[in-house]
C-alpha cells in the first residue's frame, strides 16, 4: 500500500493529538509543508517555537488554503462547526479527517455536509496521555496503537484508502468499524474508566474531607485508577455528553457490578467473591491484545 | 536513630513484599542471616536459588529458632494464626513485625497474644505492584513509599523504634496511625481502587459478551483503570472481608458519586459536569504528596 503525498497539510488543534501526529508526519515524510491553525493563540505559538508545524495561519480560513489533507484535531465537540465553517474555503478534492473520540455525531453528518467537493473520512488514533497541549506533543505516540476508522456508505474510498495508508506509515494499526459500533466500543473501553476514575476521586476526596490522615498517603494502585481524573474536564465533559447514550449504558452495567461485589462483601460470601474475580486477568488481556494471555 | 542489628532473621512468606524486604536488609547490613519460610515450597526453593534468603526453613519452627526478628509477609488473612501457632518457638525478647495490609483484626490481638516473652509490631508498607511470589521481589520497592506503623497502648516502645529504624535505613517514610485509622484510611485509598478495578472490569467483560469489536481495542487509560484487576483474587478477597465495615462505606461512597454523574450526564447538565471535576487534579496530588499541586 503506497502512501499518498501531500504538498500541503493543515492541522487544527495542535495539541497532544494534533501536535504528535504534525510531528509524525513529517518524520514519515508524508508531506512538505504543515500549518497549524488553534484558536489559542498561545499554543499554536509554541508548536511553531518547538517546530511542530512550519506555519501559524492566522485565520482558518488561511490554513486550509491549498492544503489537500487537512485533519480536524480539535475537541471533539467542536470538529462538525469548525469543518463547515471551513468549507466554502476548502480545496477542491481535498481529504479532510479527524481524530474525535466520539463518531456517531460527526462521520454521517460531516460526510453530507463536504460532499461533493471535499472527501471526509472519520477517525480516532485510541492513544494518548492525560496531558494536552502542544508542550505535550511526542514522537511514537501512535505506535503499535490502534487507530480506528469509520467510513460510511457515502465515504469516499481513495480517501479511505489515503488515511488508512498514512495512520499505517506512521506505525498504528488500523482497525475499521461503524460510527456507532465504535462509540458503543469507546463508550465500554475509554468513557467508562474516565467516569468511574472522577467517580472513585471524589469519592476519595469525601472520606479525606473526614479523615486528612489520607492526604500523602496514596500509592500505586491510587494513582493508577485516578490517572485519567487529571484529564482534560471540558474534553471528558463534552464527550460524555456527545456520546450520552453508550455511556449511560456502560454506567449502569458499571453500577450493577459494583453493587453485586458490595453485596458479597457484605454477606461475606468468600467463594462468590473468587467468582466474581476468576478470569479478570484473562479478560484485561484480551481487552489489551485480543486474545487470551 | 541507630539502625539496630540482627544476628537472625525469620521472613514467613516470601513473596513480593517479604522478598523484597529480605533484599533490602541484606543490602543494608541489617542481619547476617536471613532464613525464609514459606507454604508454597516452590516459591520457597526460588526465593533461596534467586539469593533472596540464605536458608529455607523446612519447618515454621525451625525458621524462628534463633531469629530476633521476625517478619509476618504471609497473606493478611493468616498473619494472626501463623504467628499464634509460631508462639511457643520464637525466641524471649524477639521482635515480631508483620506487613499486613488490615491492622485492626492483627495487631491488637496479636500483641497481647504474644506478650510478655515477644513484641508485636504492627507494620504496612504502602507499596507493591500486580504481580506476585519471589521471582517479584526486587529492590528500591520501598523508597520513597510511606510504611504505615499501627502501635497499640501496649505496644514495646523500643521495638517500635527498631522497627522504624529499619523501615527508614531501607528508605520508606515512616508514618504512625491507629489499626483503625490505617484500616480507614487504606479503605479509601487503597481497597476502595482494589473494589473498583475489579468492578470496571467486570462491566467491561459484560459490555465485550455481547460486542467483541472491544477485545484488543484497550488502551492506556484502561490499561491504568484496571491493572490492579491483576492482583491476587484470594489475597483480595481476604482484604475486603478483613476490612468489610471500612470498605462497605468506601464503596458506598463511590456509588454515591457514581450515580450522581450518571445523573448529571443523563440530564446533560454541561455545567454540573465541569463542577464535579473541577480540582480533581487538585485532589490526586493531595492524596499522593500530602500537598497542592
């Protein structure tokens, strides 16, 4: 599979995602020249300080100008007005992709919306970091991760093909399911550990307000479970919301799971509680890898 | 504070922690001798090839002849009993120290039980990883990690300081709680994490049953959320019943918290979500430094 070349390439939202992916491109050579758009203006100041794009466009409509890939990096909840904004000023034949963890509300109706004039294809790199910004952005962030694409029926195929071509240079595996599979998928593998880690810190946070004997005192399995409280509340807020109704459902399993273990901690049912944990060795593996360990 | 010296030194249950213990004594010139006692005669005959002990005891009595200090590594759950049958063999004057992570059913107990001729220590270092057994145990797992001590009224108070020597020479911070604080406080930030790994995984096998796309496709902050679901199913089991009333209000803390951002994402209450996370960032630093980022 070859990979296509692009003159130019604009990118919105230089931060982690966008950032480490401008960053991979020109490592992989895919492109000559890239400009970062990123409403604040600080930000997109220092990727052009750290040589993360060529360019700071000053308006968007000055990015995407010429630019035959353009990749939404944006919060999510922000992509579908920023690419519509954006159409009347995008080129001819363009691609246009993006990296939101939520594809339900953007693939169909961004695919409408573009067409004919510009290709859109969906995608999300399942990688990252609890950090954000352009700062954070690093080489092999998407290495060996997986990188999940989304078309449609109406999704052009050469565009397909372009994207999937590049997310495999540049070292990901490349996994294709439906917008909804994939937010039902996300909603179970990547929302639900972010709601139930705010969930456990501000529980943590009501028994340290009793007892302050806590503070200092957290150790590894604390800090594991937490990680991901310390992301981003306007990203994680916008997310659950776009992707409401997967996640009230791994939320309900998720509480019924924790009510059964408080039952049999609370009838001191010690072999129900051996049940209840067999195999989870198993299946963390076969979440992490696809098969048993 | 002067370290103090031990001619022999008893480890029941050479696993993770104990074995990692017994390295960071020898490198510290704590002991001449270090015998190793354990159920699992496997584990045992690793710990003396890997050079963790010097000796294998093959009788629990044999381990405690001589020894003036003895170290209770064994599961929680059997720390009471094995030092209780141990009792007529251990040496006048001994130390006797444990790492269990409950105090309240071990140390008050264990004290008077084994007084005058032994002192009772009650230690926990809050430290460890997923993974279990001697072929674990490694250097530096103790530095920089806080050990809880838990003395009683009736606790000696020179053994109490032999023990702290110990825990500081091999670089962990000493901190002094009450069985029942140390059992509160590890409900919250240690079993509390334990109860919801478990859970979150569960939720996340249930939601796999019935759409298998999501194996293979877990990332970091699954791989964060859910590493502890690795841990010992029977040493966890046993934790949770040891600690039930502490953990049970742990746990319905957490399905309070739960259940009000399942409220607030029904609702798409935008601005009750970034409220609910604003100073989690905050928080986890207070609980893993004892301060305010």
């Amino acid at each position: 599979m070859s990979t296509p070349y692009f003159e130019r390439v604009a990118i919105f939202g230089v931060g982690l995602i966008g950032g480490s992916l401008a960053l991979e491109l020109r490592a992989a050579q895919i492109c000559t020249t890239i400009v970062g758009y990123d409403s604040n203006a600080e930000n997109l100041a220092q990727a052009v300080e750290l040589g993360i794009v060529d360019d700071a466009a000053t308006a968007p409509e000055d990015a995407v100008r010429g630019a035959s890939l353009v990749i939404l990096a944006t919060p999510p909840a922000t992509i579908f007005d920023v690419a519509t904004s954006l159409a009347p000023y995008l080129e001819e034949g363009a691609i246009v992709t993006d990296v939101g963890s939520v594809k339900t509300p953007i693939v169909e109706p961004l695919t409408r919306a573009l067409a004919p004039k510009v290709r859109f294809v969906g995608g999300h790199p399942v990688a990252g970091t609890e950090k954000s910004g352009a700062a954070a952005a690093m080489r092999d962030l998407f290495r060996g991760r997986k990188c999940i694409l989304t078309p449609v029926t109406t999704t052009d195929p050469d565009a397909l093909q372009a994207v999937r071509a590049i997310w495999s240079r540049i070292g990901a595996h490349v996994v294709v399911l439906s917008p909804t599979v994939h937010d039902t998928v996300c909603a179970a593998i990547s929302h639900l550990p972010h709601v139930t880690a705010y969930a456990l810190t501000a529980a943590i946070a009501d028994a340290a307000e009793k007892m302050p004997e806590i503070y200092g005192l957290g150790a590894g399995g604390f800090n594991d479970t937490t990680r991901i409280a310390s992301s981003s509340p306007q990203m994680w807020r916008d997310i659950f919301l776009l992707n409401r109704d997967a996640v009230l459902d791994a939320v309900e399993r998720m509480e019924s799971r924790l009510a059964e273990l408080r039952q049999l901690i609370d009838r001191a049912d010690s072999a129900g509680l051996e049940k209840f944990f067999a195999g989870m060795r198993d299946v963390r593996q076969r979440v992490l890898k696809g098969q048993s360990s």
